[in-house]
C-alpha cells in the first residue's frame, strides 16, 4: 500500500470538501438520532500521546473518529494532508511491521515540506495481530515527535495487550485509555427527551440519604422516564437500533444481524469457532442469573473442557458481550473468592436480544424480544443486567455477588 492508495483512505487530501461526503459524516448527519460522545470533548490533541479507544463493533468509534477529522479539517483548519485515516482491516500483508512502514512512508512523505503535528487515526487495530509493535518500532526509531496517534480496537484483549507492551511510548496524560460503550440510560433520556437531562439528579454521593433523595427527584418525572425505561430495554444504547425504534417502532432484522456478523466476526478472527459459541450462548441463556462452575459448563454441553469454556466465555466479556460477575470473599472485602461460582450479566439489553434470537434461532427477532420482555421474570432479568451494567460503569472497577443462604445482587 504506497501513498496513493492510502490516498484512497484520505479522500480529503486532494480536496478538503471530501470529508463532507464521507458515508459515516453522511449518516451522522441524516440521522434523526445524533450522538457526539462525551470523551471527543476532552482529547488532548496537541499532544505526544497515543490514545486507545475500546468498545464493541458497530457502536460509533470508526464515526467518532471521521467527526474528530472533521472537526480538525473544519473548525481547526488543519491542512489535509497532516491527517491520516488507516482501516487496518485494509492493511495488507495484515503484519505490525507492514503497519509500521506505512506509517513511516506516511510520515517521511509529509515531513518533506512540513514540520507540523500530525494527527494519525488507527481504526480497527486489533485486526493485526500484535499491532502494537508496529507503534513501538516507530517510537524507538523516534519518529512519532509531534504526532497524535488515536487506535481503535473492538477485543478488548487484544488492545490491552497491546497497551501493556507500549510503556512509556503512549505519553503523559492521565486518561489515555477511553472506553466506548453504548448508551446507559441517562444517556439515552438526553437524546430522546433534551429537556430532561438537565432535571435529572446526579448522585455523587453514595449513602442511603443521598441514593433516597435522588428517588424522589427522579419520580416526579416518573410519566416521561417509565416508557423511555421500556423501550431501551428492547433498543439498548446502539443507535442503529435506537434510530429503528424511533422512525419505525420496531427494530428490523438486519440491524441484529449486523451486530451478531460483527461480533462472530471478531471471535473468529481471534481463532475461536461459531458453533462451539453458539451451544455455549444457549446454556448461559438456559442458566440466567444462576451462579455456575466452569466444570458445569463443560459437563453440560459439548464444548469439551473446562479451560475451553472459561476461554470463549472470557472471550465473550473481552468482545462486550457481558460481564462475568465472581462471588466476594467477605462482604467490605472486593476480592474474589477462590474458585467462586460466577453468574454471566449481558451489557446492553440490545446485545441480549441480538445473541438470544441468533443462539436460539428465531426468525424474527424484534418479535422474540416483544414476547420476551411480556414474562415478568424475563422482565425483571433484563432490568438486573442493566442494573448490573450500569454499576459496573459508574464504579469503573470489578463488582461482585454474595450468597450465603440469602443473596446480594451486587457488592
């Protein structure tokens, strides 16, 4: 891949206004439904740093990244050419040293009459296999200096594996990990209902005076919340399928197929197999809530060992999927209890209906989801993984279950 076919990637190199007509600015811009995430508003992007941007496919990170050039190109008038876009997926051979001659071809031809910063875009780096060593080979060659390099990755491993192996190559800001996940639910009233937000407590404080104050705030807005509540647990916080909901009240097919392909899609890439991940799905869907062994698993499908099972269902969590969930060893005490039985929390309700409907081979989706959620026990499941995701996001760290003849939920 020389300059002119990266050139294919950076249409804006040969004409500024190409960033207009770009299919995921296009898209952003027909939407009834815009999201602009919060962490594009606190990127340091006069920096030496490398950031690293994980979230699941299909959940906004490729557009986040084509607004941030926009904005560069747009508002900040930077010159076309000092911005680079490269799909890795495009990369060819897929290898982190051809990574790195790219970059190097990039930057030698650039800095031929400038010496200004560049801003480098790295989508879907988890596609190359120890991508990271690429970024590495050019930073102890000491050809990253002025430059801001942004990565992008949906298997979380993978990228975190390649985070660990940069150590003081990334830079000096505190927060160069950013996780893109899809809307929790205060999020998803402020794209609905704008004039909401702003009535909306915020808890910053976490004893029982300041949670009971903020429920009662909360209730006097109960009429507006209670059906925006409803639909998010069959549209979870992808926009695709929120935007469905909101032209046409129904979520289409396709969408969930999109997000399944994209997921199976990642999995394979990492050598696991479809079918072995599918009869896996079907018993976590037949367990629920309930806690299990890894030896349960194995014992109960056709997977084969335990190792293999705790891998998928591992790999599972590393894609966004779900969360696994391990019993505390003593309550006021966050560690794990040794050799705990564990309980599978989904992280979005659309991820949920998505897998259900493709594990357990329903046609129709959006109808399975519709019959689902009528069962009040399938009700009250999906409200306690939300619960679940959400707690997990405000904590930013491990959260657990107790059980010792009674329950906790959540520790």
């Amino acid at each position: 891949m020389e300059i002119e076919v990266l050139g294919r990637q950076n249409p804006w190199w040969t004409n500024l206004s190409n960033i207009e007509r770009d299919p995921f600015i296009e898209e952003y811009n027909a939407s009834p439904i815009k999201w602009r995430p919060s962490f594009l508003n606190s990127l340091k992007l006069d920096k030496d740093v490398v950031y690293i941007i994980y979230g699941p496919r299909q959940i906004g990170k490729t557009t986040s990244f084509k607004l941030i050039i926009k904005d560069l190109l747009s508002e900040k008038n930077i010159k076309p050419k000092q911005v680079l876009y490269l799909n890795c997926e495009e990369v060819t051979p897929p290898s982190p040293q051809n990574l790195a001659k790219l970059l190097d071809d990039y930057i030698s031809w650039v800095r031929i009459d400038s010496s200004e910063r560049l801003f480098i875009f790295i989508d879907e780096a988890t596609y190359l296999k120890d991508w990271e060593r690429g970024i590495k080979i050019l930073s102890d060659r000491g050809r990253l200096k002025k430059i801001t390099l942004l990565a992008t990755g949906s298997h979380v491993m993978g990228l975190r594996r390649g985070a660990e192996r940069l150590p003081g190559r990334r830079g000096r800001e505190v927060e160069l990990d950013i996780f893109l996940l899809p809307l929790n639910f205060r999020e998803y009233i402020a794209i609905n209902k704008p004039e909401l937000r702003v009535n909306l407590p915020v808890l910053l404080n976490w004893d029982l005076k300041s949670i009971f104050k903020s429920i009662q705030e909360i209730s006097l807005f109960a009429e507006f919340i209670n059906p925006l509540f409803e639909s998010f647990l069959r549209t979870g916080g992808f926009l695709r399928s929120i935007r469905d909901w909101v032209s046409l009240g129904q979520i289409k097919a396709d969408v969930y197929r999109l997000y399944k392909d994209a997921f199976i899609a990642d999995l394979i890439r990492v050598g696991r197999r479809e079918t072995i991940f599918k009869e896996l799905a079907q018993w976590i869907l037949w367990k629920r809530q309930n806690p299990f062994e890894w030896t349960d698993a194995a014992r109960e499908t056709y997977v084969g060992t335990y190792p293999t099972v705790r891998e998928y269902i591992e790999d599972g969590e590393a894609a966004f999927v779900w969360d696994i969930l391990y019993k505390v060893k003593e309550i006021g005490k966050p560690f794990r209890a040794p050799r705990s039985p564990k309980k599978i929390n989904f992280k979005d309700p659309f991820i949920f209906h998505s897998i259900r409907a493709w594990a357990l081979g329903y046609q129709n989706p959006n109808q399975a989801a519709e019959d689902f959620l009528k069962e009040p026990s399938n009700l009250g499941y999906i409200v306690e993984n939300v619960v679940a995701s959400h707690l997990k996001r405000i904590k930013s760290s491990e959260i657990f279950y107790w059980r010792n003849g009674g329950e906790i939920d959540f520790v």
